[in-house]
C-alpha cells in the first residue's frame, strides 16, 4: 500500500510538530533540574546530595519509558499508530502543566518532590510511546528511498525541543534572580499548553501508516505483540537498547550536566544555555544530512562511525569546555556533536527495520526505551557523581569512550531487514536478527 506525495510530507510535518512538543515538554524540566529544583524541591540536604536528587527526578522518567513503551507500543501494533499518538501527546501535555502550578517544598513540605516525581513518571510513560509511533508513522508512510531522511527529520524534534526550551528559559533567565526563582520558571511550563493545543490539532488529521493497514487487512495483527517480541526477538531488543547508548550519554551529558558543570566553573548560565542553544541548531541541520546520506549510503556504517566519533572526541570536548572561552567552549560542542548527528540521524530507519512490521512498533518502543533508561536517565546522575568523587573529567571521558565500545559491539551484531513486504506473514522474511 502506497501513501502520495502529499500525504507523506503532512505526516512527516505532523510527527515533527507533535515530537518538537513532546521533547520540548520533557526538557524544560531538565532545564529546571539542573539549575533550580534542587533549591526549590529539596532544600534540606547538603548540595551534592541536593543536585543528585533533583537530577534523580530527571532520571526517574526514563524508569517509566519502557513501561510507556511497551504499553503503546503493544496497541500501536494492535489498533494503530495514530491513536497512540494522540494519547501520548495528551498525557504529556497535562503532566507538564500540572508541574508549572505545582507548590514547592517551602509551601507544602515533603509532598512537593512526591508530586513532581509522579507528574515526571506520567511525562516518561507518555514518552515511551511517542518516539515509536512519530518514528513509524513518517518511516513507513516514506518511499523505500526516503525512509532514512523522513526519520532523522522526526529525530530533530528533540533538537527542535531542546532548541525551543532553551529559547524560552533563556528569556525567563533575565528576569531579576528572585523573580526567576519564585514564579519565572513555571512560564515554560505553563506555555506548553499552547503548544499541546496545536500538536493535536495537527495529529488528528493523520492518516493511518499503510504498514500497518497492511498488516491489519492481511489478518497479521498480533494478539500479544509484547509476549511474541520478548519471546522471538528478545536479543534483538537487547542489541537496540545497548546500541543507543553512546547516542544517549553523549546527549544528556552534552546538553543536560553540562549546565551544571559549567556553571560551577564560573560560566554564566546564560552563556551556557546559548552554546547549548547553538549545538542544537547545527544539530537540527545536521540529522537530516546524515539521514539522506543513509538513503543513498551503507546506514549502519554511518551509524557506527558516529559511535567512534563520539566515544574519542569527548577528550576534546572537556577541555575546550573549561576553556574559559566562548568560541572554544563552541568550538567544543561542534566538534562532539557532528558524530551525534550522524549516529542519530540514521538510527530511526536503522532499528526500525531490525523489526517485521506486526511487532515494529513494539520492538522498536521497547529496545529504545530501555536504552534511554541505562544511557539518558542515568547519564548526567553518573556524570555528577564521578564529577563529585574524582573532582576532574577525565572519569566522565571514560565513562562515555566505555560506553561507545559497548554500543559499537552491539550495532555490529544489528542487521536491517532489507527488501522485506510489510507483513510477516509472507514469504521472505528473514530470521530474526538476520538480514534477507
């Protein structure tokens, strides 16, 4: 089943909207965390101890993104990847607002930080079904010589997310310290409403993937997708969730720790948020290229020099980081960040062809969300640890090279199903982890 032209690009800009929304949602808090709830939500204990736990709140949403994952994941291969979409894109929605109203621990105590760890675990829920299904939705409505490029453009809604958070805490940052710190933090949080308004909007308007309509009217939809994936294709869920991770740990410590550690060597918070703000924008150019390149080119050997590149040049990057020096602290980010685009720009068509189109969805959701667990979630938590055992990076530099060669092993054993029909069902499926 075929989708036109113009179908095709609605879907893709959807997806894109409705990504951007979601991810912006999800790192605005990471911005909080790192430079103010562990004042405002956990006051009372010594400040390495307080950081730890406000980043905890960070890392707890990705305990909640496999959950997410395979809930939606298995009714994204049972009734469609549309209406997931949708509800995640809700439930994201409403949490974040709730988290812009919610008291501190000044006003109400202890139940503050048990409220905000309970809105973050519906925001991770929620995420683990979003990034299948927008993935899905714009890979299989994408001709079989597009489906690399439709999937790194929905991979720079976290960019396009990150990107907008920064630009909106950027400009609630210049507002006089106490006013910051008493109101001016909740804005981005409450502006997200806006944003929810217009993602849904958009997404109700979709058609549903012809992969799936594919698989449903050949009578292929599984009755337990989650049961046939853990069962059948449980080491190739193993292999996605290890070959995310190098992606993952170099992005959250990029973006995400390091606004504390700069920050704590005298660099001013709004610099910081500018060079992350910057690093993203090259990022939103650069996932695309890698994504046509990989139409045109071998993917997964695209996918593994991204590896390489960011395992060796976060030696480069710490140092020009304490540089001292806007434009080598830059220079810095660009050069850690080009190899993240390469490896992420091809990773949405890449695993979401390590799976047959009835469990796609399912498999995809569940291997990428248990690396976001061992990689993001946990990522700027270590870092701040090592950062604090140690009292230097070299430890941090480490704990990412480690972490690449551990990727780099796993995407060798991950082969694409090239040439395979929609469903499974057919002939010519390959076994899996094979390449037909």
């Amino acid at each position: 089943m075929r989708t036109s032209t113009d179908q095709a690009r609605r879907v893709l800009i959807a997806s894109l909207v409705g990504s951007t929304v979601e991810w912006y949602e999800f790192f605005i808090y990471g911005t909080a965390a790192s430079l103010l709830f562990d004042e405002l939500f956990f006051p009372d204990f010594d400040p390495l101890v307080s950081a730890l736990l406000a980043l905890s709140t960070f890392a707890i949403a990705f305990v909640a993104r496999p959950i997410g994952g395979a809930v939606f994941g298995h009714f994204g291969d049972r009734i469609g990847r549309k209406s997931m979409l949708v509800i995640t894109l809700t439930m994201m929605g409403a949490a974040t607002f709730a988290i812009g109203l919610l008291p501190t621990y000044a006003q109400i105590g202890v139940a503050a930080p048990l409220l905000l760890v309970l809105l973050r675990l519906v925001q991770g829920f929620s995420l683990g079904g979003e990034y299948g299904g927008a993935v899905l939705m714009s890979i299989e409505h994408a001709g079989t010589n597009k489906r690399g490029f439709f999937g790194a453009v929905v991979n720079t809604g976290a960019g396009w997310g990150l990107l907008l958070a920064n630009l909106v805490f950027l400009a609630v940052s210049q507002l006089p310290d106490e006013a910051f710190r008493t109101w001016g933090w909740r804005v981005p949080f409450l502006l997200s409403a806006v944003l929810v308004v217009l993602g849904l909007v958009i997404r109700l308007k979709l058609d549903e993937s012809p992969d799936f309509q594919a698989v449903k009217q050949s009578g292929e939809v599984r009755k337990a997708p989650v049961v046939e994936v853990l069962r059948r294709h449980g080491g190739l869920v193993a292999l996605v969730c290890l070959a995310y991770l190098s992606a993952g740990v170099t992005f959250y410590v990029g973006t995400v720790f390091s606004l504390s550690y700069g920050t704590g060597r005298g660099t001013g918070r709004s610099t910081l948020l500018g060079l992350v703000t910057a690093v993203n924008v090259l990022t939103i150019l650069a996932i695309p290229f890698f994504g046509w390149l990989s139409d045109r080119y071998d993917r997964k050997r695209i996918f593994l020099a991204g590896i390489v590149g960011m395992a060796a040049l976060c030696w480069v990057w710490f140092p020009l980081l304490g540089a001292g020096s806007t434009a080598l602290m830059l220079l810095g980010f660009v050069i850690l960040f080009i190899p993240y685009a390469a490896n992420y720009g091809v990773m949405p068509a890449f695993f979401a062809h390590v799976f047959p189109a009835p469990v796609r969805y399912t498999g995809l959701s569940i291997g990428y969300t248990l690396g976001t667990v061992l990689g993001s979630g946990l990522a700027p938590i270590i870092a701040t640890f090592l950062l604090g055992t140690t009292g230097g990076w070299p430890a941090i530099a480490f704990y990412m090279s480690g972490v690449g060669v551990l990727s780099f092993v796993a995407a060798l054993f991950l082969h694409e199903r090239h040439g395979e029909p929609a469903v499974a069902g057919k002939a010519g499926i390959a076994p899996a982890g094979t390449s037909s």
